[in-house]
C-alpha cells in the first residue's frame, strides 16, 4: 500500500503546480491588462489634449480674421487706366492678409 500512497502524493503535488501555473499566468494576464488600459487611457488624453490645443488655434485663427475684416483695407481709388492699385498698409499686415482681404494671391501683389 507504501507505492499507492507515493503515487497519490505525486499526483496531488502536480495539481498543486498545475494550480500554480495557472493563478501565475491568471496574474500576468490582469497585469498586461491593466498596462494595456492606463496606456490606452494616456493614448486619449494626449489625443483630446491636441484637439483642444487645435479647437484653440482655430478660435484665435477666426479672431484674427474677424479683426482683419473689421480693419478693412482702406478702399483704393478707382484705378486710371492701366495704373496701378493702392493699398495703405496698415499696423499688423502681413503679405498673406493683404493678398487675402483684397482676393488675390500673394505673387501677383508682390509683382
């Protein structure tokens, strides 16, 4: 009855590993896990960060403008024939906002 009793100890000691290994691998998988979720929560607010930061930018982008159309260009004289078209310039011009409140593109107003 000694080899029964042997065998049934082997065996009880590889469910005991068995078990083990299992909790073990349960453990790294929740770990994995819980490292997947915080990145992917820092992957979101890094993204929702940007979108503000853009949402920003384009309210002051459309502030600049609204300022730019309310300074309007002080309107030129009616051109003589075949002379050129004025424009003062004015405090905060820059070549593009000239060009854009007179539609036209920058190289033509340079040349």
């Amino acid at each position: 009855m000694q080899p029964a009793r042997g065998l049934n100890l082997v065996a009880q000691i590889a469910v005991i590993g068995s078990v083990f290994a299992v909790v073990l691998l349960g453990m790294v998988a929740l770990t994995q896990q819980q490292q997947a979720i915080h990145e992917f929560a820092a992957a979101s607010a890094r993204a929702v960060a940007i979108a503000d930061q853009q949402q920003a930018d384009d309210g002051r982008r459309a502030a600049q403008a609204s300022d730019r159309a309310a300074r309007s260009p002080t309107p030129a004289p009616a051109p003589d024939a075949g002379g050129p078209d004025t424009y003062t310039v004015q405090a905060g011009d820059s070549l593009f906002s000239v060009a854009s409140d007179l539609a036209i593109g920058p190289n033509k107003l340079v040349f």
